[in-house]
C-alpha cells in the first residue's frame, strides 16, 4: 500500500515520458482472487512490497513508427499550374454515370376528382375577399362632395329712425367731425339748431373772443333729438366724460365723422349720413354706437404668386355689418396686390360678428377690417 502510495505521488510530481506501450502479451489464465481477503494480510504485503519491492525484468517494445505524408507539405507553383494546364488541354475520361435510382409511382392530383362542396366555398371565399377590397377601394377613391355655400339672404339695411320721430317725417343726412384727437369725443349738450352753418362746434380756447360767433349745427328746428344736460358742446351719447376731446374725426365738429357735424356720419348735421340733418341709414363705431365684435373669422389664403414671391403685408377692406352681425358690400378699401385681395375679401366674407348696438338695440354699422398675410 505505501509503495503504490510513494508511486502515485512520485508520478502525480515528476511524471516519465515513455514512448507508446505496445502489448504482446496474451491473456493468462489466473486463479480467482478471494472476494474477501482479510485486512491484516492486505496491510502486510503492502509494507513488505515497500521494503522490498519485486524487481520486473526490463519492457521489450516491439511497436515501430508509421510513415505518413506530411500534411503540410504543399507542392510548387509551377507543378500546379502544369496540371492545370494538362487537364485543360488533355482532361480525364471518366466512365460514365450510370443511374440506378428508379422512378417512384405517385397518385396523379390532377386525376382526383375534387369535392364540389370545397370548391364552391374557395369560389364564395375569393368572391368576397375581392368585394373587400373593391369597397375599401371605392370608399376611398370617392371624394366628398363640395357643398356649395348657402348664398345669404340679403338684409335690406334700413335707416335707422330715432324714436322722437314720427315715421311719416322724411329723414336728413347726417353729420360728423373731429380733430384727429386719439380720445373718444366727450360727452356734451347739442349746439344750437339752424338752417346754415357759419361757425362748426369745437372745444373753445379762447374765453373772451373779439367776435364770438356761436357754433350751429345744420337741423330742421321741430325735430327735437334727446340731449345731455351739460354745460359743454359735446356728443350726448357718449360715454367719455374724463377728458375733453373732439374724437378721432375731421373738419372740426366732434364724434368719428367729417363736415363738422356731431356723430359718424358727413357732413354738419348729427348722426350718421350725409348732407346735415339728423342722419340715417349706416352708423360708424363712436358717438355711442358701439363697436361690432368678431366672433368667428377665417384665416386668408395665400395666392401662388404671392407665396412664390414670398410677398406680404395688410389688406385693409370696408365692410358693412348688419343688425343680424351678417358681412355685406365687402369692398378693399387699401389695395395689396398679386392676388391677395381677393383672397382677404372671400375670408372677410365668412366672417361672423356680435353686431352693434346704439341705443339698446343692434344697428348697422360700416367698419374697415385689416387682413394682415404673413409669412411665418
């Protein structure tokens, strides 16, 4: 035991090359070994095979090397390319291929006859597979019909007739005026009636004229209008009481208007119109008519040539906003060009507003619209 021990040991530590062990021994009949030898005669040989070990005689090998071709030995150029050339001029002959193999007997398809009732559901099948896509087809091809805009009535605008007035009374023109003052005209009494106007009604500077001529107003001297108890000339119906101011108009007068009148209209009578008189018909924002407010609006086009141009800027168009906040007579009041007004007065006339109110009730109102075209 402690010999083969020593053994392992000194093989596991410095193990011996030896060459390639060829056995020619044969087998030996041996004598059936005791299935239970006893411990205390195992453990003796051991330690006798320590002491004195058995000398084996020397091993005879008998085994010699195979010669083989060395793999990686590989041949000239020259050698390679010369039995290319060879078989290229001189090819071998090859015996012939002979088949062996034979052809198998299978059941022709096509000699089967089908089932009717598979047949007519593949027909059903592709028949409305293909209805599928003939109606995705079709609902997708067709466009929409355009529907045309519904023309609007149009609304007979009529003047509009103050309440202390009967209405077999013919009505007059109308009057404005201003000082391009940026405020709204303040609130104030009505000058004083007359058939002719020498003097227009303005904010007085000088307190101790040398000839002081009283400011008139051209109306018919029945009609009576309401008016505001108040010690200055102003608009009654303004609400504006903080500054005094003539309003945005010209040719002196005081409201939004021109002619040196009171009110939106032109001329030097009071109210919207022309002519003097008490006015009628379309009103503008101020002098108490309030403003119409927009309330639906619609974004312009482009024209080709203006975005081929890149070419922008503002249209300013006049339109005249009835009682019901309808856009009527769209005109362009401030030109652009390259077919841009066109394009702001088909969006103005979509347009939609909360109409104006003077008095307590909508009226008509005339107002110029700015459709700016930009480029963002």
């Amino acid at each position: 035991m402690w010999s083969s021990l020593i053994s392992n040991l000194r093989d596991a530590f410095s193990p011996s090359k030896q060459p390639p062990l060829q056995l020619s021994s044969k087998p030996v009949a041996v004598e059936d070994l005791e299935v239970e030898e006893s411990v205390w005669k195992s453990l003796a040989a051991s330690i006798h095979d320590v002491f004195f070990p058995k000398k084996l005689p020397p091993l005879d090998l008998t085994s010699k090397p195979i010669e083989v071709e060395d793999p990686t030995q590989t041949e000239p150029v020259w050698k390679t390319l010369g039995t290319s050339i060879h078989d290229l001029f001189f090819p071998k002959k090859l015996p012939p291929l002979e088949l062996t193999s034979k052809p198998v007997a299978v059941v022709d398809p096509m000699a089967v006859k089908r089932n009717p009732k598979s047949t007519a559901l593949a027909i059903a099948a592709h028949v409305f597979v293909i209805g599928l896509i003939a109606l995705f087809l079709i609902a997708g091809w067709r466009t929409r019909a355009i529907q045309r805009k519904q023309k609007l009535a149009d609304v007979d605008i009529k003047p509009f007739i103050p309440l202390t007035m009967k209405m077999n009374q013919s009505m007059g023109g109308g009057g404005g005026g201003g000082a391009h003052d940026l405020v709204e005209a303040s609130k104030g009494k009505l000058p004083k009636m007359a058939k002719t106007q020498i003097t227009p009604p303005q904010i007085i500077k000088n307190d101790n004229p040398k000839l002081a001529v009283e400011p008139t107003i051209v109306m018919p001297q029945q009609v009576k209008l309401p008016d505001a108890n108040m010690p200055n000339v102003g608009v009654p119906q303004s609400p504006q009481v903080a500054l005094a101011s003539q309003g945005p108009g010209s040719g002196s007068g005081f409201g939004t208007g021109r002619g040196g009148g009171i009110g939106s209209g032109n001329g030097n009578g009071v109210g919207p119109g022309e002519g003097g008189g008490y006015g009628g018909g379309l009103m503008r924002p101020g002098g108490g008519v309030s403003a119409p407010q927009v309330i639906y609006s619609v974004d312009p086009e482009f024209s080709d040539e203006a975005r081929r141009a890149k070419y922008q800027g503002i249209c300013v168009v006049s339109v005249i906003v009835d009682a019901q906040g309808n856009p009527r007579n769209v005109r362009v009041v401030r030109p652009l060009g390259m077919g841009l007004d066109e394009k702001a007065v088909e969006a103005v006339r979509q347009y939609k507003f909360k109409p104006a109110y003077y008095q307590g009730h909508p009226v008509p109102v005339e107002v110029n619209i700015e459709v700016n075209f930009r480029i963002y």
